[in-house]
C-alpha cells in the first residue's frame, strides 16, 4: 500500500512502516519554544525532572518573538530567565528584532524529512518543505529538549488537490481561508493536510507556507507540500542546499478524505469575528471602515507579502481615517525588503513599520481600542486575541489588506486595482 | 477511575483556548493560580468564582473544544479553578494532549452536549468508558481511553510518568 507524505516521514524515522492510528516514540530532530511557551517549558524541566540540561544544544532554540521588543517589566524578567537558560545550554537563541521564530526555522533548520517539534500551534507551517512539523504545549516541548523523543500518534491524511491558476489578486491566504470556511474548525481535527496539484505546484514556498501554516486551523497535526524543485531553490537561498532531499506522496498513498479545488473558484475572502471559518468574499464587507490594517505574522510577513503590499501602496497614501502597521516575519526579511526600496515605499505611503516579531497578532505590543475593527494578514480572529475582547478582528490576504488600507475601508483588490 | 460531580458549564462548539485564557495574561502572569483568575474572562466573567465556589465540578462542551493556540496554561488554569474532568463531543488536537499532559481527565463522548444541562451531576467511569447523568437518569458511552493516556493520567501527568519510568523506552 503507497504511503502519503507524513507515513513516509514517520515509517523512516521508526525503521519499519507505520500506520495511521498507531503509536509510535521517535527521535526528534529539532524543537523550539518562544517568550509564550518557554518559561513553563524550563519551569516544567526544572521541577519535574531535576534539570535544565537539553538533550543536544544543537538541536534547541529560543526565541523572543511573541512579546518583543518588551513591552513591560514583566516580560523583561521573562526574557532574561530564557536567555541565562540559552546561556546554560548554549543553544541558538534569537533576540529582541531577530523575528518570527516560524519564519527563522523555515530560514535556518526545517528541511524534507525532519521531525520538528515547537511549543507553538503554527509550528505545522514547516511541512512547507517536507518536514513532519506540529505545535504542542511547554511540557511535552519540556520533555523533548531533555529526552529527545516524543510519542506521536500516526495521523490520517487528508488530500487538498489545487487544480488551475488562481486569479489577479487572488493568493494562496484566500485559498486557505475558503478552505476552512468549506470543511469548519475542526474539518481536519488530527489529520495530516497535504495539499497537492498543478496550482501548488506553481508557488513558490513563501506562499505555500500560507497554507500549511494555516492547517492548524482546520484542526491538522501538520500541513505538508511536496518537496520539489522549488524547496530546493529555496533551501539553495539559504545557503542550505545540502540538506535538500525530495519527498512525494506514493501514486497511491490513501488519503482518508480527498478535496479537489479549481484555483479559478477561489475570490478574495474574508474570515470574519470571531472565528477563522467564518469566511465570506471580500465584496460582501465592501465599504466596512477599517480603524487599522496589519501586514505581518507568521502566515503573511514574508518578502513576497512585504513587496506585494509595497507595489499596491507606491506612490499612494494610506487613508487618513486607517492606521497601517507592518511587520516584516524576519531580520532577513527586513533586510531584504529595505534593500529593495520595499520598507521606502511602506513608510511614504504611512505605513509604521516595526521590527520583526508577532506581538501585534496576540496584542502583546499593538492593542486595539474598544469598538475598533481591524483587517490582519495574520491567522487567528478569536474574540480578544489583539488585546481587546471589545474589538472586532476581520482576516484576508495581503493585496485585500494593502488595497482596504487605502481606501479605509474593505474592498476587494479586483475591483479597485 | 471514577469521577462524580455537577456540571458547571455546557460550552457551545470550537470554544477555543484565547477564550480559556487571553494571551494579554499569560506572557506577564507566570504563577498559574494568579493566571487562573481570568479563566474565561472575556466571554464569561464569573467563571473563576463559581468554579472556585462548587469544586470538582465538571465541564460539558460541543465540538473542537480547546482549539487554536498550543498554549498549556488553558488546561492548566482549568485545573487550578478545580475542574475534576471535561466531556466535549470532541477536543482540538494539543488541548487533548496537554490535558493529559498536566493530568486533567477530559472524555470525548459523542452526544454528551444534548444530553445534560448546567447543573446536572454527572458520574464519569473512565476505565470503563461510562458516563451516567444521575440527574435525568441515563447513561451514554464513550470509547474508553487508551492504555498509554490513562497511564499519564494515573502518573499525574507526563513529567511523572518519564520521571518513573526514566524516559520513553
């Protein structure tokens, strides 16, 4: 019987095949925690098990990202607690303005393959390239940095086949969020979501890292895409060509449920308050004022957002009633963006550009005020989550998010660009 | 084991874990007995105080409870507001396993949310995949949970569990 991506990778990793079900223990090759997840991680390390030595230093990092640069006194002691712990360890540890710690690990450790584990839900975007990548919580990511292994339940596979090109202004974000709105919050509840066909095929990694960044919230353990020519292109990007290595899906791999999607079908959509399957198409929200527009995230904070948002805002101001506030995902994507006139163009057009992280996306360093709307690139639109339970949180793609940040409003990009 | 206690809450589907615990909370608040204060803050204000006044009650919910953020503290808080077990038709994928992570009994039994209301006393079999609502007088089944996870369950958690057993082999 053929294998689907996320059997390939466990069966290898356990020596034998495994199946969908079953439990297997199994090395992990790299696991991460941030600002939000690390503190308890060491906490748990400390109390339960008596030490607070990982396994391999080079398989370990830290990350500031969540509530950096810090906003109180609080989170300061937080940080430094995590960096006399790096210290200890000597393990990569990324500071204050260094980004996103998903974009980071897509830069600098994920690779076809690899089991990666993060104390961080989004930690299933790095099947973007091939690797068995999921989010669970400080202590089981506690227990990993000492031990080194973890159990995992084998998931079932869910097929997402993209057929055709997707529109003008049309992006993989609108892709996803259709998706979710069809199959609902938990449609994908433990299930490995591959997503497959000609239009994936066509994407570069940046924007099949919307998808698979996404999955989780259709409920999947993991987000896989293929890794093809263009990972390795990327992986070559990053210096790390070395650790390219093809994966598909067997001819025929059995997938628990199958969805075929004609990328010609997909519009410009919106998830509106306050959960992610509530999705319409951008038009329906036309002419709903916008008090602020939020470019970044782990989901849309990459070059090619940043460069698309510049392109659509050159030469134009943001309207005057509307905040726009962007967050490029690294300090390798701020480079790049400031070396390509992108970050020039945001400022002109009024943008506040801010260092690399994602505190706005949980309202650790952006907070709305009450009765205010924001349109976000990033994925989550759960009562409270930007800092105020009183606030309404509406998500699109970035050509919808640059496009309403113009006009004050929500438009959709067809229409006006 | 056997559970016994009212239930406190019946939570509608896809309650998710912002909604347990706001992420404003919990990068300032290490201490989970100070965090737990703000259980449900946003959607349900007088949570903390009546889970803290009936303790050992119990939580019913719909669907994907516990969805979104990986973040630990939600089961967490819901233990130190003395939560004694959750029933939900289903449970999002990390919430499940911190859970039992933490060791706090959740059950998923399909049917559970039609079948009780606020207050009802609920008797919960875990080994024998039994719940009797001893209010309205009848029993629902659920598939009982795997050796490994109440293995976790009765070790207090997984910490424990690796600290008995000196790892996972």
């Amino acid at each position: 019987m053929g294998k689907t991506m996320a059997e390939k990778i466990l069966s290898r990793k356990c020596g034998r095949d495994v199946e969908p079900g079953e439990l297997v223990v199994c090395e992990v090759d790299m696991t991460f925690a941030h600002d939000g997840t690390m503190p308890l991680a060491i906490q748990q390390m400390k109390s339960e098990l008596g030490t607070t030595k990982v396994f391999d230093s080079s398989k370990v990092a830290g990350f500031c990202d969540h509530a950096s640069p810090s906003p109180s006194s609080h989170i300061s002691n937080v940080h430094t607690m995590m960096r006399e712990f790096a210290r200890e360890n000597c393990i990569d540890f990324y500071e204050n303005g260094d980004g996103i710690c998903h974009q980071i690990v897509l830069e600098r450790y994920a690779a076809p393959y690899k089991v990666i584990v993060g104390a961080d839900s989004h930690t299933c975007t790095h099947g973007v390239v091939g690797a068995f990548a999921t989010g669970m919580g400080s202590t089981d990511v506690g227990a990993i940095m000492v031990y080194g292994k973890t159990w995992f339940k084998v998931p079932e596979s869910m097929k997402i086949e993209v057929d055709g090109e997707l529109g003008e202004w049309v992006t993989s974000k609108d892709l996803f969020l259709s998706v979710v709105g069809d199959i609902k919050a938990d449609g994908a509840t433990y299930m490995s979501m591959e997503f497959l066909g000609k239009c994936i095929d066509d994407m570069e990694v940046e924007q099949r890292a919307t998808l698979t960044n996404m999955a989780i919230e259709a409920g999947a353990k993991l987000g896989l895409c293929k890794a093809d020519e263009k990972v390795e292109k990327f992986l070559t990007e990053y210096g790390r060509e070395d650790e390219f290595e093809e994966l598909y899906p067997d001819d025929d791999a059995e997938y628990l449920t199958e969805i075929f999607i004609d990328a010609q079908d997909i519009e410009p959509m919106i998830a509106y308050p306050h959960r992610v399957d509530n999705v319409a198409p951008a038009y329906e929200f036309k002419g709903m004022h916008i008090d602020q527009v939020c470019i970044g995230s782990c989901t849309n904070g990459r070059l090619s957002d940043l460069e698309i948002a510049a392109q659509i805002l050159d030469g134009e101001e943001v309207c005057k009633d509307t905040r726009l506030v962007v967050y490029p995902a690294s300090r390798s994507v701020f480079i790049k963006a400031v070396g390509r006139g992108i970050i020039e163009k945001l400022l002109e057009a009024g943008a506040a550009v801010c260092a690399p992280g994602c505190g706005f996306c949980i309202g650790r360093t952006v907070a709305l005020g009450d009765g205010e709307k924001a349109l976000s690139t990033q994925n989550r639109n759960f009562k409270g989550r930007m800092g105020n339970e009183n606030a309404e949180i509406y998500l699109s793609s970035v050509p919808t998010a640059a496009a309403s940040a113009l006009y004050g409003e929500i438009v959709d990009p067809r229409e006006v660009l | 084991m056997i559970i016994k206690g009212k239930v406190l809450r019946v939570l509608p589907d896809d309650t998710n874990t912002d909604e347990i615990i706001s992420g404003k909370y919990k990068y300032d608040v290490l201490d989970i007995g100070k965090l737990a204060v703000h259980t449900f803050e946003a959607i349900d204000p007088s949570f903390y105080r009546d889970a803290k006044k009936n303790p050992g009650s119990i939580l019913v919910a719909g669907k994907n409870f516990g969805c979104g953020s990986s973040r630990e503290q939600a089961p967490r808080v819901l233990q130190e507001c003395d939560i004694s077990c959750i029933v939900a038709e289903s449970f999002a994928r990390i919430f499940y396993r911190n859970s039992f992570n933490v060791g706090l009994p959740i059950v998923e039994c399909k049917g559970i949310s039609a079948h009780v209301d606020k207050e009802d006393e609920l008797e919960i079999d875990l080994d024998g995949g039994k719940i009797r609502n001893l209010t309205k007088g009848y029993e629902l089944s659920f598939k009982p949970i795997p050796d490994f996870m109440q293995n976790l369950l009765q070790a207090g958690g997984i910490m424990s569990y690796l600290r008995k057993s000196g790892g996972y082999e």
